[in-house]
C-alpha cells in the first residue's frame, strides 16, 4: 500500500493494487498524494519540498515518498468513510497468550457488569 510491509484484511482493492503494473501503481499514489495534500491543507510548494527532500536524500525512496499517501487515504476510505470495498483495513496483530475465547455475549457481559460496577463505584462520591 506504501511501500511498507504491512498486514491488511484482503479484499478486491487491495488484490487489484498488488496486481496493478508499476505505472497504475504510481497513478493511484499521485491520486492518494493529491486527496491526502486537500485533506491536510498541505500547500503544493510544501508537498513539492517534501518530493524534493526525498529525492536529495535517496530517490530510490521517492516512490515510497509518494505512496505513503496511499495509506491514510485507503484505511480512510473504508473505516472513516464506510467503503470498505474501496479502501483497505489493517489487520492488526495480536502480542498476547489468549488463554480462553469467551463468546461474544461473555464478552459484552463482562464489559457491562464492569460499567454499572464502575457507575456504583462514582455514585458513592
């Protein structure tokens, strides 16, 4: 997606951007770069010094530059906006044992019973 191993919950986007040959590759990442530049009031002057710093430090790492505006964008465009299809999602990684798998009912019992003990616990001030 940017250039940086990461893990993310495959679907159709995310099959057809690894697909996609070099050149659609860095079409979708100017696009991404463009939408990022308007999302973060970026002027072009910045984004063009940002380019520029890249290529002086090592323009192999250029199209990283560019495309590490995919991420933001993508994971914005389906978990803030809702299109799943149209984006992509990290997957995320466990670092724990997980020691038993309660069921979800278990699960949002337990939060519940923590909350009204928590809510018991302020009433009491």
């Amino acid at each position: 997606v940017d250039g940086m191993p990461q893990r993310m919950i495959d679907n159709e986007y995310l099959a057809a951007l690894e697909r996609a040959a070099p050149l659609r590759r860095l079409w979708i990442a100017l696009r991404s770069a463009l939408a990022w530049k308007a999302h973060t009031g970026m002027t072009g002057a910045h984004a063009f010094k940002v380019l520029m710093q890249a290529l002086r430090q090592d323009p192999a790492s250029v199209a990283q530059v560019v495309m590490a505006a995919n991420a933001p964008v993508l994971l914005q465009r389906s978990m803030v906006d809702g299109k799943p299809a149209e984006g992509v999602m990290s997957a995320g990684q466990v670092a724990v044992l997980i020691g038993q798998l309660q069921s979800c009912r278990e699960v949002v019992d337990a939060i519940v019973a923590d909350a009204r003990s928590a809510r018991a616990r302020l009433n009491t001030y």
